[in-house]
C-alpha cells in the first residue's frame, strides 16, 4: 500500500529560522550598518573598516540583509532600501530603532524564560534581571536611552494612529484628552483628521519633554494641542469629551483596568467616549496571530494580556459605557469607541 507524501515542512521550517531573521536585524542595527550607509552606499571593506568587523563575517550579515529586503546591493556595493530608511536609521523621524533596540537587550533575553512564564502564569522581569517589576525606566541609562525608546513607541504610533483616527466619525467631540500619550502621535493624528478638534497629551512627566517637542514639530495643529504631566491612576484627570487609551489597557490585569474606565467613565460628561487603540483577538481566541503573539509576549513583560472585543465589551459595560463600538484595521493596533450614556 502506497503510504501518502509527508505534509510540506515549510511551517516549521520557517519558524526555525524566525529568531534567525530577528537577530540578524537586530544585530545590524546595533553594529549601525544603516546609519552608516544613510549617507550613501558603501563597498564592503570600507563599512567594515568604520564598524570594525571583520570583512567576512560582516559580508554573511549584509547578505542576509539584502535577502531580508532591509539593503540593496550594486556590484560591491551595499544601500539602504527604502524601507531601512525610514524605520531603521536613527535620523529618521518614523524610525523605530528604539523599540528594536529594546527588543534586543531587553525582550529577547525575557522570552528566553517562556516556559516558566507559561508554568507560573507572570512576567519575567525578576528572573531575568533581578527586579521586581516591569520596571522600565531600569534601562533608561542616559537620556539617549530614554528618547530612542520613545522614539521607537513613535514609529509604531506613526504607522497606527492615523487608521485609528479615522476608524470613527469623531467631529462631534470638541476636545481629546490622550492618556498615556506619550509622544503625542494618536492626538497629532486626530487633530489632523478633524479640523475643529482640541487636544491634551496626558502621560507621566518624563514622557512630557518629548511629548511637548514632537508636538511643537506638527507645526500644522500644534496651536490646538497641549501637553500635561500626571499620572492617570492617582491625579484628576484634565475635562475633556473624549478620552483616548492607546496601547494602554493590554499593560494591566483586569482589577486596574476596571478602576482606569471607572475613573475614565466618572470624569465624561454625558454622551463623551472612550477611544481604545489595541489589538484584539478574536471571540473564539483563533487569530489573529499578531494579536497571539503579542498577548505572549504581555505575559513575559507585563501583568496585562490582549483581548477579545467581547471581553473590552464586558469590561466597558462594568465600568458603565452604554454603547461599544469595533473596527478592525490593517495596522498594529484596531480601535474600540465606548460610549457614556447622554
């Protein structure tokens, strides 16, 4: 009897190679292979000659490079792809070499503890490094550190706040209070799509000095924007119509998120909304994988976790919102409009 072929290995393979393509990103990065070549391209010798590597073993690390679509090759010559450009050169404003480099030091060395996170069901920042806390100002060594980490938060928030912004028709909410905002990208966003929107960047005083700098940048709807230090667990919040959380809620377990919406919910006027930006996994928990994945790594870093829209629903509802509303997106977060009963 003809026994019938093996199923297709690709699957696993490429999830062989996954931590493979990860490093290699990462290690480019930190070498500084794109800033080096942000200012043209260079032949082999001589980005070996400014990195110090060895000639050899960097050219196996740029092959992989261009095999990732991260460079571009002309005879000897190595460049920057568009796409390294903006997202992995630090003179750029949309890069996100921050939270690579984050993911690098940090995340990759977390992950490692998997399986006791998954056994003990809570992060690893003690086994990993000694503390007891997701305590992340431990890796702010220098304000360098500090603003490349935020920085690194402002790409991902300039690839998602502007489809959270339009996910609803939000031109009848007169003023945003952006909690958590660090560097302003979601409120820039939104006071960019409607034009008679005020709004306030609400996030712990470190954050504020970036906050207030980017926002200075958008030159074109600074004037209606504001910046604001506090905490929005312990302070009162700042009045507004419409309160933002982006990026926020998955950070928590479930007692502090129930008492963030009750205080968010207590300072609405009748018929002002909450404005979530997370992403959310489907009601039977099948996808999608980003969302999987990121709830993982929740586990490792954080006491949060992502969630279905039918558990923000029953959250929201507790806290006293009366009507919730989802969209799903194509970028890294999706949005969740809750409504305070008019």
């Amino acid at each position: 009897m003809t026994q019938p072929p093996p199923p297709d290995p690709t699957p696993i393979l490429d999830l062989l190679n996954a931590f493979r393509t990860s490093g290699a990103m990462f290690t480019a990065v930190s070498l500084g292979v794109f800033d080096h070549l942000a200012n043209g391209p260079l032949d082999l010798a001589a980005l070996a000659h400014k990195l110090s590597a060895d000639p050899d073993a960097l050219g196996r690390l740029l092959d992989v490079c261009v095999g990732l679509g991260l460079l571009q090759r002309d005879g000897s010559a190595f460049a920057n792809t568009a796409v390294a450009e903006v997202y992995l050169c630090k003179q750029s404003p949309r890069r996100m070499t921050g939270y690579i480099t984050y993911s690098d030091r940090v995340l990759w060395k977390m992950w490692a503890h998997l399986p006791d996170a998954i056994r003990e069901g809570t992060n690893r920042w003690k086994q990993t490094f000694g503390l007891d806390g997701p305590l992340f100002t431990n890796f702010f060594r220098s304000e360098e550190d500090k603003r490349e980490f935020l920085w690194g938060m402002h790409g991902f928030g300039m690839i998602s706040s502007p489809d959270v912004a339009a996910a609803f028709d939000l031109s009848g909410f007169r003023h945003l209070v952006d909690l958590g905002g660090a560097t302003g990208h979601l409120a820039i966003a939104c006071c960019r799509r409607y034009p008679s929107l005020r709004a306030t960047v609400f996030d712990l005083p470190v954050a504020i000095p970036m906050a207030a700098e980017v926002v200075a940048e958008a030159s074109d709807v600074s004037a209606r924007m504001a910046t604001m230090g506090g905490d929005f667990f312990a302070d009162a919040l700042p009045p507004a119509d419409l309160y933002a959380l982006g990026r926020i809620l998955h950070d928590w377990d479930e007692g502090k998120i129930r008492r963030l919406l009750a205080r968010v919910h207590e300072a609405l006027p009748p018929g002002g909304a909450l404005l979530i930006a997370e992403k959310m996994l489907d009601d039977d928990r099948a996808g999608p994988r980003a969302a999987q994945l990121q709830s993982l790594n929740m586990l490792v870093c954080t006491d949060g976790k992502e969630r279905s829209l039918a558990e923000y629903t029953v959250l929201l509802r507790e806290a006293g919102f009366s009507r919730v509303e989802a969209r799903r997106t194509s970028v890294p977060v999706d949005a969740i409009l809750a409504v305070k009963a008019g």
